[in-house]
C-alpha cells in the first residue's frame, strides 16, 4: 500500500520532526472505503510502504483501536483507546504501554463524555431497597447500571452501554423481581446478547414496548419518564433530602405537532453534592412562545438523598 491510494486525515509529528503518526483510511474506489488506522514512521519511510508500524486494534467490540493523541517527547507518543469495547466485554481497562517502530505509546482512555457529567434518565429502587437502576447519558448515549445503594455511579454503563450512538433500540428499563426488563418497539427483533453487556449478574429480558403501561413521550435522545414512580422514594426525599440549587445550563422551546396552540420548553439543569456533579432535565408546557421561566444560569431548588446524591427531586413538580 502506497500514498498513492490513500487518504490522509491526520499528521502528528515528532517534537524534532524525526517521526510522524499518519492517520488515513484507504480509497478503494467504487467498493468503498477502509476503516481508518495509524501508523508510526519515520518521516524518511513515508515515501514507501504505509501499513506497517501501526498501532494495533483489539479483539473487542465497537471501537477498539489505538488512535494517537499527542507526542509527549521525542520518542514517546501518547494514545488513546476506548473504555467502552472493555465495558461491554466485562473486562477492565487494559492501560500497559506499547512499543511502535521504536516508539514508547503511553495509553490513556478516551473521554467518551467530552468532560460532561452524567445526565440522570431515572432511576428505581430494588424490591430490597439495596440497589437501585440508573438510566443515565453524556450525549445521546445511553447507560444503564445497577449499583448497591450508596455507591458510587459507574462512569459508563455496566449492564447496558450504548456504542451506537444514532441508534439506541432501548425506550425504558425497569426491574421484573431481581431481573431486569428493557423495553423496545419490535422486541422479538433484537438479539440480547448483542446488546446487553458481558459477565453481567442479571437476567435481561427484552419486552416490546406496547406492554409497558407507561405513556411514551420522546424527544431526541431523552424520554419523558419520571425521574422515579415510587413513592418511598418521594417520602425519603420529603423527610431526608438535602435542599440545594440547580442551575439551568440549557433552555430548548418547541412547539407541538398536533395542537399548535401547544407549546412547551426544555431545561436541562446540573446540581453539585457531596463532590459529586449530576445533570437532569424537564418540561414546562406554556400558552404561547413569549413565556420561558427560566434562562440559562437561573437557579431552581431541589432536594438531593445524602446517601444517594443522584436520587433527587424538583421542588417545583414539574413534569418529565
């Protein structure tokens, strides 16, 4: 393979310009294209043959390839790799530095959430009250974990982590006794084993959507639900939570599609406790387009769990 069939995206050079990490995919013309790789040359080599030197991919799911960051001296390049294809096979996160070409490659994982804190879908308790499901995402992203109650949220989803993005089958999930239900349109579908994550200690079962008794009111990548439907949680926040202010960081009108006398505003808000930063959201339906509550950076009161910081609730009942 030579320069001559293919398409460069990326050049990192080496602090003295000795080496270079070239990113490229190659052109096949009308059968389409490759996916795209790196390799670790000497600026000397690259006038010859590309593919070789390259950082590696693993044998995992979604994204597990080596990508270059940066150099961080002559003879050390910094890289990154996906947390996410190891979250999905139950493994941990495999950090040992590799060695390219004569190149030391620090790796580091990738920060899949671009610095954002988790944004809370909902969550429910266990029938034991010990552990709790949390459906919550960075982007349009979903993740689903089970942790013991009190514990900390793991950063991506360790029963279900979505890897594509524009395409997320799963409406809502719930527990069923000690396993979990997920619900989808056209459930029979969907094979679980391709979704849900491996070595996980829950039976998943996927359910269509048309059993879930619940009114289904989505918009882009969140869904409407409640951020909890049980009342010993709303008796826990009453008597226990800690009171606090939120602060609005996004503010989206819109207008119905079937009345359009209907309209109605998003909010996204972010809340800090106990050093930890969560993020949720909801809707306040309005007469008409000239009335928004709240702006940007305005505050709202809630009241947070102090043993569970992501558990909350809204002073204001508002409606999600």
């Amino acid at each position: 393979m030579t320069i001559d069939n293919v398409v460069v995206t990326d050049r990192l050079f080496s602090p003295d310009s000795s080496y270079i990490a070239l990113t490229y995919y190659v052109d096949h013309g009308a059968m389409g294209e490759s996916s795209s790789m790196t390799s670790v040359l000497k600026v000397t080599d690259t006038a010859g043959l590309l593919n070789k030197s390259m950082l590696p991919c693993l044998d995992l799911p979604f994204n597990a390839c080596y990508f270059p960051d940066h150099w961080l001296d002559k003879k050390t390049l910094q890289v990154y790799l996906h947390e996410i294809p190891f979250v999905k096979a139950g493994l941990p996160f495999d950090s040992t530095s590799i060695n390219i070409n004569g190149i030391h490659c620090k790796v580091v994982p990738y920060d899949y959430s671009k610095g954002l804190t988790p944004l809370i879908d909902y969550v429910s308790f266990s029938n034991d009250r010990k552990k709790i499901l949390v459906a919550y995402r960075y982007h349009c992203d979903l993740n689903i974990s089970v942790i013991n109650y009190g514990d900390k949220l793991p950063k991506f989803g360790n029963i279900f982590t979505n890897t594509e993005i524009e395409f997320n089958p799963i409406v809502y999930a719930k527990w069923s006794g000690n396993d979990i239900d997920m619900f989808m349109k056209d459930a029979k579908m969907f094979e679980i084993s391709n979704y849900i994550n491996k070595k996980i200690p829950y039976k998943v079962k996927f359910v269509d959507v048309s059993e879930l008794h619940k009114p289904f009111n989505g918009y882009e990548c969140f869904s409407f639900f409640s951020l909890y439907d049980d009342k010993q949680t709303d008796d826990l926040l009453n008597q226990n939570g800690i009171q606090t202010k939120a602060v609005i960081s996004d503010a989206s009108w819109h207008r119905g599609n079937d009345d359009t006398t209907d309209f109605y505003t998003d909010y996204q808000y972010q809340y800090d406790a106990a050093g930890q930063t969560y993020r949720s959201y909801f809707r306040i339906h309005q007469k008409d387009n000239k009335e928004f509550p709240y702006k940007p950076n305005d505050t709202v009161s809630i009241r947070y769990d102090p043993k569970q910081t992501l558990i909350h609730k809204l002073e204001n009942n508002y409606s999600r």
